[in-house]
C-alpha cells in the first residue's frame, strides 16, 4: 500500500520547522537558564543533581541540545533585526549575520515575542517607577539591559542567569566590545568591575552561571550580587520552564513566589501542544536532541494560568500570540507586513497559536501590579 502524502499544509510546516530554534519559531528559547529562550536550568558540570530522579548522563545530554539552541535563537533575532523588525543596535555584538534567510513567519514571531515581553517590562518598570529589580532567568544572549538603559528604564539592577558555558561566551563579547562594556562602566562608579568565566557584577548589572534546578545554589549567588528581596522583583524566562519537569519548574515557581514580597513573573513558551501541529513540533525538536520535559503543563492557557496559581501566585493572565498579534498597534502591523511578503497566512495563525505570553502577580496592590495587561 502506498503511503499517504501529508497535506500540503503539513508539508508546509515541516520544511519551516527545520528551520526552527529548538524552542520554536517564535524566538530563542533562553533554554534554562537556559534557559527562556530561555537559558540556563543546568550548569555544565553538575555536582549533586537538585533532583534525585534526574541521572547526570541523561541530563548533560539533554543540556546540549538545549544549550544549543541559543545560537540559532540568537541568529533568528539578529536576522530580523537586520531586516527592521524592531531595532537592537547591541544583538550585533553577540552574534553574526545568518547567511540564510529565514522565513517570514519565523520573523513576526520573534517581533511579536520581543515586543509582547518588552510591553509587560515596561509596564511592571512604570508602575513601580524603576524602583525595582529583574531577573532574567535563561537570558542568552539577551540585550534588554542595554536597550532599556537607552531608554532610560533601568531598573535598580538587572540580573540575568544561564548555563556557565553560555555565560562565559556572553562576558567574553562583553569584554572585548567596548560598546557592550562602556555602559556598564559608566553606572559602575564604585569599586573595580567584577568580571570572569561564569560571573560579571557591576552595581546595575550582573550575569550570573547558574543551575536553575539548585535553588540553594541559584539563591545564594543571587545574594552574593546584592538581589534584594525586599525590593519589587520581575522574574522573566521564555521557553525555559518547558524545558525542565513539571516538577522542577513548580519548585522554581514557588521559590519565585515565596523569595519576594511583591513580585511579578513573565513566562513566554508553548501551548495548545495536544493537536497534531503540536505533536509534530515536539517530534522535530526531540531529532534535534531536545526534549519538551514540561510540555504537559502546555496543554492550553488555562493550564498555564493554573500552573502559576498552584505555586504561590495571586493573579495569573494568559494570552496566545496570536491574540497579542492582533492587539499589536496597526500602524507597527501595516510597516512590519511590508517587509516581507507572505503567502502563508494560516501557517503564522497555526505556529501563533501554539505559542503565549503568561504573567503572574503577588502583592504590590498599591502599586496596581493587577492592572497590568497587554
């Protein structure tokens, strides 16, 4: 019997997921702790895992993978860059200029992802008028602490953490990159720069390596850079937790929720992951050694919402980037749509609707942390 053709749709989707970062169109998955993308569950050597169930062997060859993908993430958002999708004269400095062109939709995606997680920072950085702190958790080659400066939004100080590896390839560009490093010198007038292979710390910036499954660990190092619990604190990762367990990601969740008194959690990953266009998502990332441990907490929005309201978190809001693309202002939907020509329009609806936007409140209701939506 002759097997049966995939429709041209699926055939579609399979020759643009060979183009995908691990986690998927829609941006670098800051894989742990990468995290999302990110960046950065896991350090590269592990001591004692953080959880018994996990072997080392299984878990430093899941690592890779992961790892792996911020390249291709990074190299996504510099490709739309160059083509104008929003600007970012700093993602230059971190990564070179794919020779293939990438897809169109890969694109929107990205642009709706930056913009969709940049919206809900600036909204949590006005409301409690830069009198705060962000950690970024998988954070990659991310340059939000640099644009945010230009803009004059800093908050009190910008934490991110990743795999030490990751790390040192980001604080090597940082030292060599005067551009990269003369901002953060010039909001360091203190004591020299503390900078090596797996940490920079500065008085508003600070990168740290980390294991995001070793709390102790994570929290410590934190400390040891000055994070303060009692300042309002916004905790980002974007495709990050998919990559951990349902229950190592709940451990973060709850650390997260029961470390700051006012808070505020960004999660950007997967959803709708049941049907079959889910499926074959998975299926492409696992021949890419990169499996979706937490996929079943990627059921819909409402277990997404759940999730974060199990482990410690007052208010939980859940939007599919399709709905966010639709809320985009139309004058910035018209100029990035003629940028490039697409033909596909139910392709992007399709890979829209497997990705959202999350976030999560506690405490800070004088602050109006519950009024903040997108």
């Amino acid at each position: 019997m002759r097997a049966v053709e995939p429709s041209p749709f699926l055939q579609s989707y399979r020759r643009l997921a060979c183009s995908l970062r691990v986690c998927g169109p829609p941006l670098p998955c800051p894989r742990w702790t990468q995290h999302p993308g990110t960046s950065t569950p896991m350090a590269t050597s592990l001591r004692t895992p953080a959880f018994p169930s996990c072997s080392s062997a299984s878990t430093d060859t899941d690592d890779e993978g992961v790892r792996g993908t911020c390249e291709d993430a990074s190299m996504c958002k510099r490709f739309a860059v160059s083509l104008g999708y929003w600007h970012d004269p700093y993602i230059q400095h971190f990564v070179r200029l794919s020779k293939e062109r990438k897809a169109p939709e890969i694109n929107r995606g990205y642009f709706a992802r930056v913009h969709g997680v940049s919206q809900l920072i600036k909204a949590f950085l006005r409301k409690t008028e830069c009198h705060c702190q962000i950690i970024n958790l998988g954070a990659g080659m991310d340059t939000t602490f640099w644009r945010l400066k230009d803009e004059d939004l800093l908050p009190r100080k910008y934490f991110e953490v990743d795999f030490p590896v990751i790390v040192t390839r980001k604080l090597h560009s940082i030292k060599v990159k005067p551009f990269l490093l003369q901002p953060i010198i010039e909001l360091h007038s203190e004591d020299p720069l503390q900078i090596d292979g797996h940490l920079l710390d500065s008085k508003r910036y600070a990168v740290i390596g980390a294991d995001l499954r070793d709390l102790p660990e994570l929290e410590e190092k934190l400390k040891k850079c000055n994070m303060n619990p009692q300042l309002p604190t916004l905790l980002i990762t974007e495709c990050v937790l998919v990559y951990m367990t349902p229950e190592q990601s709940a451990n973060l969740l709850k650390w997260a929720a029961s470390s700051f008194d006012t808070a505020m959690f960004i999660n950007y990953e997967q959803v709708n992951m049941d049907d079959r266009f889910g499926q074959i998502m998975i299926e492409n990332l696992r021949r890419r050694q990169c499996d979706l441990a937490g996929v079943q907490t990627c059921k819909s929005l409402e277990s997404q919402k759940e999730r974060l309201l199990s482990n410690g978190w007052e208010t939980a809001s859940a939007v599919d980037m399709m709905e966010l693309y639709s809320k985009l202002p139309q004058a910035e939907v018209s100029r990035i749509e003629s940028l490039e020509f697409l033909d596909e329009m139910e392709l992007l609806e399709q890979l829209m609707q497997h990705y959202c936007l999350c976030w999560a409140t506690k405490g800070g209701h004088e602050l109006g942390l519950k009024e903040i939506t997108y």
